[in-house]
C-alpha cells in the first residue's frame, strides 16, 4: 500500500469533516483563547482518534459494516437505534449548516440571492453523493489536497499581519461551545467503513485514519494560531470571510472560494456516510436512502434554519457526542466482557483480506 493510496483514504476522512473545521474552529477558538483552545483539540483529537479505531476493528471484522450495523451486533437494537440517532442528529446538522455555509459563500462571490445560491449548491452537492462512492473518492481525494495547500498557504501569507498580545486572552466561558465544535470538527467516524472498503486492509486503513487525525489537527492548528493573531476576537462565525481584511477584494473571494471547496467535500462525505446507512441498516433502495439524505437538510434550510456554527454546536455536543463517544466505548466494553481480545479483529480482517 502506497503513501498515494493511504492518502486517498484519508480523503475520505478529512474531506467529511474538515468543513466544519476549517469555518468553525477559529471562531470559536477566538472566544476562549488560543492556548486553551489549542489543548482542548489535542484532547478531542486524540479521544475521537482512539474510539475511531475501535470502530475500524469491528468494521474490519465485519468486512466493512456501517457503524449503525456494528452498534446493533454487539449492543443489540437498542444499540443500534441509539447510533442511528446520533447519526442522524450530527449529519443532519451537518449537512443543514453546510447548505447554509455553501449559500453564504456562492451568494457573496456571485449575483444570486442567498436562497437560490444554497439551492444550487445542494443540487451540484446531492448529485455527488447519488453517484457514489467511488465518484466521491475521486473528487474528494483532488478536492482535499487543494483545499489543505490553499488554506496553508493564506494563513502563513497572513502571520505577518498578526499581533502577539491577541494571544493572551483566555476566556473558558465558552468551553463548552467550543468542545461541540472541536467534536464536531474531528468527527470523520462514519467514514470509517468505507476507509476499511476502498483500502481492503485493516492495518493500511489504521493507517489512513492516523494519517488524516495527524493532517487534520496540523491544519486546524496553523488556521487557530494565525487567525487569532491577526484577527482577535472579530473572527467572523465563517472563518475564512476575514481576509477580506487583508487583502481586499482577492480576499473576499479566496475567504468565500475556500469555505465553498470545504463545505461541498464535507456535505458529499456525510451524505454518503448517510445514503449508505440507510440502505445498509434499513434495506432501503439506493435512490430511497438518497433521497432520505438529503431532501431533509434542504427543506430545514428553506423552512429557516441557517445559523452555522449554532448549527455545529448543538450537533456537535449531542449527535457527536452519543456516536464517537458514548456507543463506542459501550462497544468496547460489551466486546471486552465477553472475553473478546480486541486485537482478534486485527487478525480476523487480514485473514479476511
């Protein structure tokens, strides 16, 4: 397995969640401060890291089930209703403040309203998550490496522009705002499988997953330290909008191009993740499960809802919290009492493989 192709299934991965990342984290890191908000994405990070590997042993084991159907295995239809639920509250959340991100960003690059701007963009958006997975894979793979040079690049170029001492406030006041963020922003656990499917190879896909954590908190944490240094605590709720501080009208519209890239792999890779589940738990057609996916997120935008980083909140801290946290861990500890050595899901999948 090449360093290529563990790449691509990190894609996966990071293009599923680095929209609310990328848009959400500096905002919200600007309201604690930069050091607090530095060591609470290392402890997210590596928590979601560790239950997202749990995840991976069990899909493994099951040659690449969904995270719904490993839930219902082990803890039975509770467990598994329980998951569904997560599921839904986070990329239901998900996918609505994208369509909300994605209108904002076309609207202000473009003649269309915001209204008809998101409408287009979930249309280009849904059509990509009706053509599947490997059509995701290629465009997410191109989409992802783009986006991550890009947003490397304006946020070293704006370093020189920041101020020291906006480093120096610390207000913990808003944790707990900026734990469902953070969680929302490193959640990629419902991508698992398919890392597990397009890879073939449990400790290959292992691999993909540290790839895409390591990559992920690289590229929050340059975007935290560069946007509160030079912008402070006006760092708007979609980050990236505030370069048009810096420079101008190029400016305006790298702040709102980048958000859009973002905001279009995050929606194609939590749609997926979604479609898939409804046709593997529920047995559903694959227009049906398309359809349940996305109509959703749409008509909640029509009917009002738009606030993004409110949006990613109370996803973040409700459905994030019962999907990476709460069900795996329970996972885990029905696995390990009934005398299962985790380390048998290793040894099964490559015998699978």
């Amino acid at each position: 397995m090449t360093f290529t192709e563990e790449l691509r299934g990190a894609s996966l991965i990071i293009g599923s969640i680095i929209g609310a990342g990328v848009l959400g984290i500096p905002y919200a890191a600007a309201q604690i401060g930069l050091f607090p908000s530095l060591v609470l994405m290392v402890i997210v990070g590596a928590l979601l890291y560790a239950t997202s590997i749990i995840l991976l042993r069990f899909s493994a084991k099951k040659g690449g089930s969904q995270i719904v159907t490993l839930a219902r295995d082990l803890l039975g239809r509770p467990g598994g209703y329980l998951m569904m639920g997560g599921m839904m509250i986070y990329i239901y959340g998900a996918l609505l403040a994208y369509t909300a991100a994605g209108g904002q960003t076309i609207a202000a690059i473009t003649p269309l309203s915001e209204v008809m701007a998101a409408i287009l963009f979930w249309i280009v958006a849904s059509f990509m998550i009706y053509q599947g997975l490997e059509a995701s894979i290629k465009t997410e793979f191109a989409l992802v490496i783009g986006i991550v040079l890009l947003f490397l690049v304006v946020a070293l170029t704006s370093l020189p522009h920041g101020d020291l001492s906006n480093a120096d406030t610390v207000d913990m006041g808003a944790w707990q705002a900026f734990i469902g963020v953070a969680l929302f922003a490193f959640v990629g656990h419902a991508m698992i499988p398919d890392v597990y499917r397009s890879i073939g190879d449990y400790d290959s896909a292992k691999r993909s997953i540290r790839l895409a954590f390591v990559l992920i908190f690289t590229l929050y944490a340059i975007l935290t330290v560069a946007f509160v240094l030079v912008f402070g605590r006006e760092v708007p709720q979609i980050g990236p909008q505030a370069f048009e501080q810096i420079y101008g009208t190029s400016g305006r519209i790298i702040g709102n191009l980048l958000p859009l890239i973002t905001v279009m792999t995050s929606f194609i890779g939590f749609g997926l993740a979604q479609k898939n589940n409804y046709v593997d738990y529920n047995g559903l057609p694959t227009s049906v499960a398309w359809a349940l996916t996305t109509v959703p997120p749409l008509a909640l935008y029509l009917y009002g809802l738009r606030n993004f980083v409110g949006t990613l909140k109370i996803a973040g801290n409700v459905g994030a919290l019962i999907m990476t946290l709460i069900v795996p861990i329970a996972m885990y500890a029905v696995w390990d009492a009934r005398g299962s050595d985790p380390a048998v899901a290793e040894s099964s999948s490559s015998a699978d493989d």
